[in-house]
C-alpha cells in the first residue's frame, strides 16, 4: 500500500460518525474488545491518534499514553475531531509515507506502513464499538475487504499477545462479513 492515507480518512470518518451516536449512557457499556468498556475503547483510539500523529510530526509515540485522559462524557465527538485533524497535518507531507518511523509498538517501519496498521486498528475498533452500540450505522464493507489480507499477511498467526498485541485467532463464522473476518483474525470472539 502506497499511500494508506485515504484509506486512513474513511476509516476515520466512519469512526467519527459512530462516535457521534454514542450518548453518555451507553459509555459504561462492554465492547467485544474484554479490556474496553465504551468509554475506555474511545479515549484508547483517540489516544492512539495522537500518538500516531506524533509520530508523523517525528516524535515518539511512546512518550505520550494510548489513551485520552479528562474527556467530558459529551465530548468524545469533538476530542476525536481534534486526534484526527492533528493526524492529517502530521503526514500531509507525502515524503514522510517513505521514511522510517518508529511505531509505538517499537518497530521502525516505513511511514506508509505506520499509517496502514493505524488504518487497521480503527477499522478493528470501528468493529468493537459497533457491536457494543448495537449496530446504528452501515459499515462500509470495502475498508475491511482492503484490510484483512493485509491483516493475514502481516500479522502472525502466533504468537499472539506481548509485541503482538492481538488474541489466539478465531473461527469466523461461514458467511461473515469482512470486518467479522477482521475482528476474528485479531483476536475477537465473534
């Protein structure tokens, strides 16, 4: 993948209008993800935004937490807003795509790859706060259709867990949509 850029903003644009459904009820609700409840599933994404983007602005990711502490219950819309827009003017500058990075999970990869696995864990998380919101809107079945053999290729099947921060792999069921598919290949009971 050349350029996951585009793919990052669908993918963060689908997020973002789910997030918008989320009223502060539902964030003590479980998500398929067993260590998020809504609330910590949405400040983990919006922290790793930020870190992503500091990434591309040639900081370290691991110096700020993957997690957004002190967001109002009514304000995940907004805060994930603002993560995302820090992420696009953070790698607007197309050279950065073919320079090494460090990604907090401590490799150095190339930008573009960096922004790849981003696209992968929102399109995972997408999934989670789907499933823990019941489902209020379409999910665009492409993004996950684009992603999960680049999920099969780059993530081992094991081990699982430590720098491979995903679960033992799971059985899809016969039929299942690419992002069931997806959230399986990493790990998720589905």
């Amino acid at each position: 993948m050349n350029d996951p850029r585009p793919l990052y903003e669908r993918a963060a644009e689908q997020f973002a209008g789910l997030v918008k459904t989320v009223t502060p009820d539902r964030l003590d609700a479980p998500t398929p993800c067993p260590e998020f409840d809504v609330r910590a599933l949405l400040s983990h994404v919006v922290g790793g935004t930020h870190r992503i983007a500091l990434v591309g602005e040639g900081g370290d990711g691991l110096s700020v937490p993957a997690r957004a502490d002190g967001i109002a219950d009514d304000g995940w819309s907004a805060a994930y807003d603002v993560a995302r827009g820090r992420f696009a003017e953070a790698w607007a500058d197309d050279a950065k795509l073919a320079r090494p990075v460090t990604v907090p999970w401590g490799a150095e990869i190339p930008g573009a790859a960096a922004v790849g696995g981003y696209v992968m864990e929102t399109l995972a998380h997408t999934w989670d706060l789907s499933q823990a919101l019941g489902h209020p809107l379409p999910l665009e079945q492409e993004l996950a259709e684009i992603i999960l053999p680049l999920a099969r290729e780059v993530l081992p099947v094991e081990p699982r867990g430590g720098p491979v921060p995903f679960g033992a792999v799971q059985e899809a069921p016969e039929g299942s949509d690419a992002y069931t598919q997806l959230a399986a290949w990493l790990g998720r009971a589905v």
